[in-house]
C-alpha cells in the first residue's frame, strides 16, 4: 500500500516524518472547541442584575432581570434572534438581532439596537464581543452605550456574562447574567 510518507536509503519509513504529519492532519482537523453552530442551537434561559455606576449608581438601586433568547436559522450560517430581559423593577427590554457566521472562530451580530454591529470571537473558554455601541431608551431619550462584553462558558455548560457598559467613556453600568442552553427544541434545517 503506497504512503505519503517518507521512505530512508534502505526502505524504512520515516517515522518521524509520518508523525509530523499526521500531527499537523489532527491539528487541522480538531474542531473550536466552540462550534459555532452547535453552540448557538437551542433557547438560552437565564438571570442577572444590573448595576449602575457613576452617577446613576447614586439614584438607581441594582436591577434583578430573568432573560431569555429565542432564535431560528434562517439559513445553514444565519440565525435571527430575541432577547429577552424581564426586569424585576418592571419594565421589559426585548432586542431583534441577527447572527452570521463568518468562520469557525469569528461570527457577526448586527441589530437596529447596534449600530456597526460586533464579531464574536469564539476561544476554548467562552466567547468575547469586540467592543460595540447600543441604543437604549432611558425615559424620553435614547443614549447610546459602549459596551464591552466577555462571557466564559463553564465546564457544566453554565455560560456566564459581563457586560460593562460606558456612555461619553464614564461608567454607567454592568451587566452579568447566567445562562443555560435549552436545546429540547433544537431546530433541524
């Protein structure tokens, strides 16, 4: 049987020539330990508070909320999505958005709420948005938040957020949350 593998003067296959190429072939071939779609199967449940700082942390007490996320692929790269945040206070935030994927470590979201849109950078531990604005309604008026966003999922699949939040580069606010994936009713396409 023919090998892609090196042979010495007297016919002995190289071995280590074979190794470094089978080892590059399992390297190439090993998944992100995130896979994009897999991963972002199913609803996500969870809670969380919000914290304000600055000035508004001398106002406003921290908010507890219960978040959902429903979603459907519209294509095999392509999911829309709704957040959902129930806050204890009262109101309700519910915000549109789309995700695509770009390759195995790199996704796009873009949403009315987010101008330009941010990448989600996928690594073995969690996920990292790069730093993105969004439009919130406070009152009569719609600010825009920058926002910076890391997330790391845990070994029982516990996905744990943190959102810090500044507007005009002073602290406004952060948001953690804990989340699960329900993946009960996973959509097949």
């Amino acid at each position: 049987m023919p090998s892609n593998c090196d042979a010495d003067s007297t016919g002995h296959v190289v071995m280590q020539t074979c190794r470094a190429r089978l080892d590059l072939a399992r390297i190439l071939m090993t998944p992100t330990p995130l896979q994009p779609r897999e991963f972002f199967d199913g609803d996500w449940k969870g809670e969380g508070e919000l914290c304000y700082r600055g000035i508004l942390g001398l106002f406003w007490r921290p908010d507890r909320f219960r978040y959902t996320n429903t979603g459907r692929w519209v294509s095999q790269t392509r999911k829309e999505l709704e957040d959902r945040l129930e806050f204890d206070s009262g109101p309700e935030m519910r915000l549109r958005f789309t995700v695509e994927i770009i390759d195995e470590r790199r996704l796009h979201v873009t949403s009315d709420d987010m101008p330009g849109g941010a990448d989600i950078l996928l690594s073995e531990h969690g996920f990292t948005y790069t730093p993105y604005v969004i439009r919130v309604r406070q009152g009569p008026f719609r600010i825009r938040l920058r926002c910076h966003d890391v997330t790391v999922v845990e070994e029982d699949g516990v996905i744990r957020d943190r959102i810090k939040m500044t507007w005009l580069g002073l602290p406004q606010g952060t948001l953690t949350m804990s989340i699960k994936a329900d993946r009960s009713r996973v959509q097949t396409s």
